[in-house]
C-alpha cells in the first residue's frame, strides 16, 4: 500500500507539473495573443513585400490586422498617432518629407532592399536614338515636347505620380527647376492604369515618356537599353528635405543610361520598415525580425511581372509570398529564430 501511495503522489506531482507547464508552452511564441496593425502601400509593387512580412510575423505567433492599403501621408500619420504599427515600405530619402511628423514617435528598422532602389525619366529609345534626345532638358524644345503629345495639347504627355505619393512632390519640384511648365504635362492619374496605357502606346510605334521606379514591373515589361533608355539631367535639383542627397544622384553602372555614371537627378533609395516606437519597444522579437529581414531585388521584380500579366489577386499574392518562403525556407527560418531569441 505505501508503495502504492508512493506511485500515487509522483502521478499527481507530474500531471500538476504538466498542467503547470501548457500554458507556458501556449505562450511560446513571442506574438502570441498580440494583433500588430500593418500598413501598405496603395501601389501594388510592394504588395508581395508586405505579404512576406506578414507571415514572418504570423510565423512568431502575432496576428496580423491588415495590411491595409494607404496613401503616404494618411499611414505616416496614423504612424504618428499609434493608429498603425508598422509597414516595410519606407522609401527614404523619398520619403524625408515625413521624418519630422514622425520623429520620437517613430523610427525606420533594418533595410527590406538598400540602396537598390532607383527613380527616374525613361523614354522609348526608337525616339531617342532618331532625335538624339538624351536629357530631360530637351523636353523644353517645343519640337521634342510635340512628339510625345498624346492629347495635342501641344505639350509632352508624363506618365507621373498620383497626389500624395513622394514622388509627385519631387517631379513637381523638377518640372520648375528644370523649366518643363510650357512643355510637359505631367499625368497624375492612377500609376498602373496610366502606365498600361503607355505600354499600349509603344506597342503601336508611338513615342512613351514616364517616370518610374525600381523594383517595378514596368522595367521588366519596357527593359533598359533594349525598350527604353534612362534620361540624364544637366544638374541634380531637389526639394528641401532632400537637397543633402543631390551628390548622390550620379548612379554607376545604370543598363540604359548614356552616360556611366549616369546624371539620373533621383538619388537611389534604401526601401525600409518604418515602425511605430512604443511598439518596437514592446515588441523585441518584431524589431529583430525587421533587422534581419531583406528581399533580394531580383526576386521583387519577378514578382511584379508576375503580377502584371494577371496574378494580381490576393490569393496570388499569398501562394507567391508562400513560394519565396518555401524557396528561402533555410534563410526565412533564421530570422524567425533570431527574432525568438531576442524576446527571451
């Protein structure tokens, strides 16, 4: 009977240690019982990024409310506000023109690409090679504005920026620097739409002149040096918050460009996490994963032309963030644990 006693009280001792230890195993991951409100962007060349942060952080046990698609201004504010926690798509020095709503409040966190992420003025080089057309300032001569006049408005059609985004302000900025009022009418519509109507254009044999950025689907559909060519500036101009930067926008090694290094007037941009700070202090495990994250470029632009010719849809954008993952799985999994061990 003793013996039997004896084997009782180890039996109870061991199920109140197992009771007293499922709840510490429920909590193991760092995210767990923690929602994280995450932004992105409304142009859809980040889309892919932002799924790929989400699932890593899905993968340290949060539930992610989002991302939820704003405008720059609205989600910097929101930022600001402790209304969003984060989003992996700061583009800076594009976007300086917010440092001072966010500072204290805010802060960027690791890099999702550096300094791989060029700006700036293509047109078709069929145009450019038989009007020898090479700079942006050559869109002051009349003659060189009409051959890209859309609407015979008698000015060069612009595929721009819509309101909002950083780089309308800084193609505002440009088009008065560099004298392009009389001549360039710069179209603020919806970027894809805008730009699939370009593409159609030079699908035609007609002349196309746009604004665009790098990772983007359109210089995968319009390739550098083949398609099209970069335009140069004769001197960088730039708004205020980034007049630092004008050294910076003589880029080497740019395919497409006349010149080497090439006068492009955009310096190239670092794409990062901008995260709110109360969160990342509270948050350990989110601030190392957004320290050890990155995409590599290529992979970026694969996507997007992925995107372009029709897998666009948010079950496409889930199964392609799912395949980089599984792809990447040795890598992606070496965040996770690192990002675990910076919350013990």
């Amino acid at each position: 009977m003793a013996g039997n006693r004896i084997l009782y009280g180890i039996g109870a001792a061991l199920t109140a240690l197992t009771l007293s230890v499922s709840p510490l195993v429920a909590q193991s991951l760092p995210g767990e019982g923690k929602t994280v409100r995450m932004g992105q962007p409304t142009w859809d060349t980040e889309w892919f990024q932002a799924q790929v942060y989400k699932k890593a952080m899905e993968a340290l046990g949060y539930t992610v409310a989002g991302p939820t698609a704003l405008d720059n201004p609205p989600f910097y504010q929101a930022l600001s506000q402790g209304d969003m926690d984060f989003w992996a798509s700061g583009w800076f020095p594009l976007h300086n023109t917010y440092l001072e709503e966010i500072k204290g409040k805010a802060s960027t966190v690791g890099y999702v690409a550096k300094g791989g992420a060029l700006q700036g003025y293509l047109i078709d080089k069929k145009t450019a090679d038989e009007h020898n057309i090479r700079t942006v300032d050559d869109f002051r001569k009349p003659e060189v504005a009409k051959l890209f006049d859309d609407n015979g408005d008698g000015k060069a059609d612009l595929v721009a920026c819509p309101p909002g985004w950083g780089c309308e302000l800084t193609i505002t900025h440009q088009m008065e620097a560099y004298e392009l009022g009389d001549t360039v009418e710069p179209i603020k519509a919806a970027y894809s739409a805008s730009m699939a109507d370009a593409i159609s254009r030079y699908e035609q044999g007609k002349p196309i002149f746009f604004y665009t950025w790098t990772p983007n689907w359109t210089v995968g559909m319009l390739k550098p040096d083949e398609d099209v060519v970069w335009l140069e500036v004769s001197k960088p101009s730039l708004p205020e918050d980034q007049k630092e930067m004008e050294s910076q926008t003589s880029i080497p090694d740019v395919k497409g460009c006349a010149s080497n290094p090439c006068q492009m007037g955009w310096p190239a941009n670092d794409i990062q996490v901008v995260a709110n700070n109360e969160f990342l202090e509270s948050n350990p495990a989110a601030k190392k994963l957004f320290e050890e994250m990155s995409i590599p470029l290529e992979d970026i632009f694969a996507q997007n032309a992925q995107m372009y010719q029709g897998a666009d849809k948010p079950a496409d954008l889930e199964r392609q963030a799912d395949e980089w993952i599984k792809a990447n799985q040795q890598t992606f999994d070496g965040w996770i644990e690192a990002a675990k061990a910076a919350a013990q």
